[in-house]
C-alpha cells in the first residue's frame, strides 16, 4: 500500500481505502480500480492523497467498524484542518471544541477495548492525522478513567492543537523528510514556537486547554521544571502521543508494533504516568486471541487468550508443535517470553474464533 498525493494519481491504479467526502458520503469503495474520471473526481475533492494498492498486493477487505472508523476519521481530518487554519490565521467563531465534543459523543462512550487502526500517514497529512488518532486515544484513556466531561473536553481539545505548530511548517520543508538543513530547522522550529504562542494567545481557548498544551511541549522539550506537578490531561495526552508516534504508518519509516511501544511506556514510568498507561491497555486491543507472535524460544504462535492483568503474558499456542505456552505461569515465564508480534504479513495465521476457543477447551482439559 502506498501514499498517493494527488498530482501523482493516475487511470488503472486501485483504491486500497475507501474515498469519503467532507460531508462522509462514500464516494468510492475500497478496490476500485480508478478510470480517467474517477482520477479527475478524486482531485476534486479537496483531498492531500489517497491510499493506492500495489499490482501484486491482494484485494483488501474491511469490517464495518473500521469503515466507520476511515469515515469519521475523514469528515474530522477536514474539519481539523480548517480549525487549524482558521486559528493560524487569527479568526474568530473557531469551533475546535465543537469537535472535540463530536469526538467524545463517538468514543467518549464505548465500554469495550477497540481495535485501534493505524493510517499511513506522510509528510503532508502527519500533522492532522496525528493529532486526530492522539484525541481518539484521549477520549478513549478519560472515559477508561471515569473523568467528567469537562475534563475530556479539555483533554480532547488539546490533543487536536498540541502540534499546531508543525501546521505551519512550509511544504517544501516538510517534503524534504529528514534531509534538511540548518535553515530549515530553524524554520520549523520558530513554526513550533509560533503555534505555541498563537495557542496561548487565544482566549477562545479555555485556560486548562491551553496549561496541557504547554506543560505537554515543555515535556517534550524538556523544559519542565523538575517540581513540575502535571495535570492528568498532560500525562494522558504525553502517553497517547508517544504512542501514536511510535507505533503510525509513515511512508518514510517503520513503525514500531504496539508490543514494542507499550513496552516502551511501561519501562519509563519517570517519563509516563502508570494510570495512564493503564488507561491506554483498557481502552485497546493489543494480544487480543487470533494475534499472531513470536516467542524467546524463536517459536511462532498464536494468542489464544488475552492477560488482563499483564498484557504481555497472553497464553500462546505454538505454530510447530501445538504445544500451549501460558505465559502468566511463573515457572513458563522463566524459560520462554513474548519477543513481539510477527511482523511478516504472509507468514501470519487466520483462525475463527470457534478454533481459538477449541484449544482453549483442550488447554484447560489438560490443567485439570
């Protein structure tokens, strides 16, 4: 799969997501193969790119849950990006909070992990999707966390504004990658100051808005006073950011696997609050049972049952063997572990739920 901007698409190339417009109307399913039309109604749309499938790739499939997900993700990322535009611009009657509030009535009141899809993202979209996915991830953690209104409301709008700056920074810059001179990092980072102030400066932003945008950059930079106390809004947005980061589809990088991720928050508990970690694993599925893993042993396997209570201790059934691997034993954990999830697509396994719960049966069979 690969990020299209829109002056590079052409006739024949095939839709590996579905097209929505501004308003969410699908315009083109998932799979479609594009003709001179559809290119040129594409272009129309106002979009940065589309996502294209590669000859060899297989025809996609998407659950209903993750269409909803890819049209609500497009109606926000339009209406973010005119949010931020008209803030940059010093208008009035901005409405960030408007959909801040459209963003908790969506996710605010799910009781259920969900299965959080990443974006591939590049240079010139990052910025929007970003911060979209953080603010999913905040309402998300706050709701984990039984927070008022309020206080998600605050959360949530700061996640969308915290990079307001990096909206600032030229395209030309920004389609330079990582090869950019010192000029260039100058540039952006007077932008990254400049979003800063123009946040600060804005008293249609409420004040505790404003305080965890500020105390989560000083995070970031490291400006922090040591004494610091961090509103939970901060330690919430920091955990969600660091996340995404890590863990987003870039057309330049790899991402790192939430395995890897989580495990990074987990081991920095002097850089991230536990609690919000522990808000992050209630809200998403991570070593949920049909995951496929790699083991210490260099045994691949399948999650067959999730560990609430450690994550990173599922039960695993072995690839080679069939041999049942339950990771939260003690004595199991000492000789083998969880290195991370397979990464290799074509070497992943598909099983229904009905075969997972099979060897589930047969696993606690033996146990007794």
């Amino acid at each position: 799969m690969r990020y299209i901007v829109m002056d590079k698409l052409k006739k024949g190339m095939k839709l590996a997501r579905p097209v929505y417009n501004k308003d969410g109307v699908m315009l083109y399913d998932i799979n479609t193969r594009l003709n001179k039309q559809g290119v040129n109604n594409i272009k129309n749309f106002g979009l940065l790119g589309v996502y294209i499938l590669d000859p060899t790739e297989p025809e996609q499939q998407m659950s209903e849950e993750e269409r909803e997900f890819e049209r609500f993700q497009t109606v926000a990322l339009f209406e973010l990006r005119k949010q931020m535009d008209m803030m940059i611009s010093g208008k009035e009657d901005k409405q960030i909070q408007k959909l801040a509030d459209s963003i908790i009535k969506k996710y605010g009141v799910i009781k259920h992990k969900i299965n959080f899809n990443k974006t591939l993202r590049s240079q010139e979209d990052y910025v929007y999707k970003h911060s979209l996915s953080v603010a999913i991830l905040c309402t998300l953690m706050s709701a984990a966390l039984n927070m008022s209104y309020m206080e998600q409301i605050n959360i949530v709008t700061a996640a969308l504004i915290h990079e307001l700056g990096k909206a600032m920074i030229p395209k030309d810059i920004l389609k330079k990658g990582k090869k950019l001179s010192d000029d260039d990092r100058y540039v952006i980072n007077k932008c990254e100051i400049e979003g800063n102030e123009i946040i600060q400066k804005d008293y249609e932003i409420p004040s505790l808005t404003r305080i965890i945008v500020s105390q989560h950059l000083k995070e970031v930079n490291g400006t922090n006073p040591p004494d610091v106390r961090l509103l939970d809004g901060t330690k919430l947005l920091r955990v969600a950011a660091v996340f995404d980061s890590m863990t987003s589809m870039s057309v330049s990088e790899e991402p790192k696997s939430d395995v890897e991720a989580v495990r990074y928050l987990i081991k920095n508990k002097k850089m991230f609050d536990e609690r919000a970690v522990g808000a992050l694993l209630k809200s998403i599925n991570i070593l949920i049972p049909g995951v496929c893993v790699e083991l210490t042993n260099k045994e691949k396997g399948l999650v067959i049952k999730e560990n609430e209570d450690n994550i990173l201790r599922p039960i695993v059934l072995g690839f080679n063997n069939n041999e049942v691997y339950d990771l939260s034993d003690d004595y199991t954990y000492m000789k083998v572990r969880l290195f991370d999830v397979m990464k290799t697509m074509d070497v992943r396994v598909h099983m229904d739920e009905k075969t997972i719960q099979e060897y589930m049966e047969r696993y606690n069979k033996k146990l007794s």
